[in-house]
C-alpha cells in the first residue's frame, strides 16, 4: 500500500496539467515542434535506456527501439485515448501500461540482452515507463514554459 500512495503522490503533477508533449506551445512551426517532441522523447529514452542498462540489457539496440515505439505510441495509442477520454491522468496510465509491456516485451529477445542478464519482471518494466513517463512530462514542462 505505501508503494502506490508513493506512486499515486509522485505522478499527482500530471494530474493537474497538461499531459507532455500535449501542450504543444509551437502548433505552428513545425522545427520547434519537432525539437520539443524528440527531446521529450528523447529524454525519456535516455532515462529508460540507462535505467534498463543496469538491468543488463544493451543500451544502443534499446535506444533505437525505445525511441521508435514511444514515437509510435505516442502518435497511435496516447494521442486518441486523451482526444477520447478528455482525461490525461486515465490517458497517462494507459501509456505507462503500454510502454511497461514494451520494455517487457523487448527484454525477452537476445538482442536487447547482456551476457549477465536475469529476467526483467513486469512490475520493473512498469516503474521504469512510469519513471521515464514523468521525465519526459517534466522535460515538456521546462521546454515549453
């Protein structure tokens, strides 16, 4: 129990502001847009890469996948539950859901794996997405003003 009261008091922010990269605060420039989303995503990628690299798992196969499927989740998965729902707090447990699924998934093939590596549990994989998640909405935050 006081692991999800620590969990519920540390994504609490989120609830009352705009998800990251929502408030986009260039809708129509498309470079500064551009910029604010890759370092969104960029700095989430970084955290969960090295965060995931003292799991032993490799960390540029991982950046390149990270990468790729937060861009992809956030565009197909986030994006049209938040413009459904109207409501970023039930949106944000969404996307942590799905990204702690996907770092699961990809711990399971040898690519991503070190020679030491001992098996990534679900509950890991959905910390360090909600982990990586809130660093990439602070990040938005700082960038955006």
């Amino acid at each position: 129990m006081k692991k999800l009261v620590f969990f519920i008091a540390l994504l609490f922010p989120a609830t009352i502001a705009f998800a990251n990269p929502t408030s986009n605060p260039f809708p129509m420039d498309w470079v500064k847009s551009v910029i604010f989303y890759g370092s969104c995503f960029g700095a989430e990628v970084l955290l969960v890469a090295t965060i995931l690299y003292f799991c032993h798992m490799a960390v540029l196969p991982l950046l390149i996948a990270l990468f790729t499927g937060n861009i992809v989740m956030y565009f197909v998965i986030f994006q049209p539950v938040l413009s459904t729902t109207g409501n970023v707090p039930v949106s944000e447990a969404v996307i942590v859901t799905v990204e702690g699924a996907f770092i699961k998934m990809l711990s399971l093939f040898g690519i991503f794996q070190l020679e030491d590596f001992k098996r990534l549990k679900l509950r890991s994989a959905l910390i360090i997405a909600a982990l990586g998640n809130l660093l990439s909405y602070y990040s938005g935050i700082v960038i955006g003003g």
